[in-house]
C-alpha cells in the first residue's frame, strides 16, 4: 500500500474510501488537521476560500480558531450567503469549536455583527469555560460512535447554555459546580463540538459526518 506523505491510508484509519466529497473552511483555524483527517476517512477535502470553491461538495467541515475572525473573513469572501443558502438546503455539517459557534443559531458574547448559520438549534456563550481553565482536556462518553470514549482538548471553548427539542446530545461534561453542559451535539446531518477532535487524531467524528453521506 502506498501512503501519501504524512496522511494514514483509510484502511489504517479503519475506515473505508468514501470518495465524498468535503469542502473544510478554509479562511483561519485549523484547517490542515480537518483536511489530513478527512483524506485520513477516505474523503476528498476540498478548501473553501470562496463561493466557486463550494461546487460538488457533499458535506461541510467548520474549523476550531477564531469565529470572530471567521465571521468577518465569510462576509468578505462571500461564501456566507452561499454557505447560509446550501446549509438551509440540508448541507450534511462537522463544526468544532469556532465551527460549532458558527453553525449555533445563537451566539452570545461575540461581535455584534457576528454571523452565525442557525444550521443547529443551539445557543452557545463563547469562550464561557472561564479564565483559570480556558484550555484543557477531559475523557468523555460519546453515544454514537464505535467505542464511545473520547480524548476531548477544549481550547477557549464555547459552552452550550440552550438545546432545542430536536437537537440530541451525545456527550456532556460535569462543571465543577456539577452542572452538565453539551458538548457534542446533533440535529439532523449536523454535528458539532465544542473541543477539537481533529487535534487529538480522533476520526469518529469525521466518520460520522462520512457516514450521514451514505445513501445520497
Ligand atoms: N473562542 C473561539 C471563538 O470564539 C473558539 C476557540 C476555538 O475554536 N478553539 O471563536
């Protein structure tokens, strides 16, 4: 088997060739850990710079880094009216962190111009983990996924502060005041994080997005 420099063949990432395929944010953030991993499940990674770029993609990635920045660089490019307009047509979503802000249909604490898709049913208070842990890692349960548990890095990360009634949650983490909080949740073909799965090598979140494909 021959191996692309520095991308693990699908086989070795147990997963089979999808050939979808997956256009991944591509203005800021960490575009290049979302890209290695989705060629790593077998995808094609597309990177979205601008409205052209979105022709033939089947399913979106959002990256973590700055939704702030992100916000600006859509308007900008043009891709946000384009993004907005094939999302609310069903575009199959992975957001995480940042890309879980912009994926929300409500953000608090940003820019006032901030732009957010409203492609989940979630309102979500950015960088609201508070100073003292604002980076830091924890193992979750995740439902939905084969193996279930997961090495989650949240880095500045949002907090879910409201669900909405079709949204399911697959995994929460305990404050330290004992409250639960969301961190990955779902509606429909849209998933979304409030860590960074790519960071860690994890591809399940990936596969699932891959596997949303199946069938279209
Ligand atoms: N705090 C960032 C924001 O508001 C998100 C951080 C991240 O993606 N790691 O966009």
């Amino acid at each position: 088997m021959t191996q692309v420099a520095g991308v693990r063949p699908a086989a070795a990432a147990g997963s089979r060739a999808s050939g979808h395929k997956v256009g991944v944010l591509a203005l800021q953030g960490d575009v290049r850990e979302h890209v290695a991993a989705l060629q790593s499940c077998g995808a094609v990674a597309i990177a979205l710079r601008k409205p052209s770029d979105l022709e033939g993609i089947d399913a979106l990635v959002l990256p973590g880094g700055e939704s702030t920045t992100m916000s600006l660089l859509l308007e900008s490019s043009g891709l946000a009216r384009e993004l907005a307009s094939r999302l609310e047509d069903g575009l199959p979503a992975l957001g995480t962190c940042a890309g879980m802000i912009l994926l929300a249909r409500e953000v608090l604490d940003g820019r006032s111009d901030q732009l957010c898709f409203g492609a989940i049913d979630l309102s979500v208070r950015r960088n609201a983990f508070g100073r003292q842990i604002e980076s830091f890692e924890s193992e979750l349960e995740v439902s939905g996924i084969p193996g279930g548990r997961m090495h989650a890095v949240f880095i500045r990360a949002p907090i879910v502060e409201e669900v909405g009634p079709n949204v399911a949650v697959l995994a929460s983490l305990s404050l330290a005041d004992g409250r639960e909080r969301p961190v990955v949740c779902r509606e429909g073909r849209v998933t979304v994080a409030s860590f960074h799965p790519e960071l860690a090598g994890d591809l399940r979140l990936h596969q699932l997005l891959l596997s949303d494909l199946e069938g279209d």
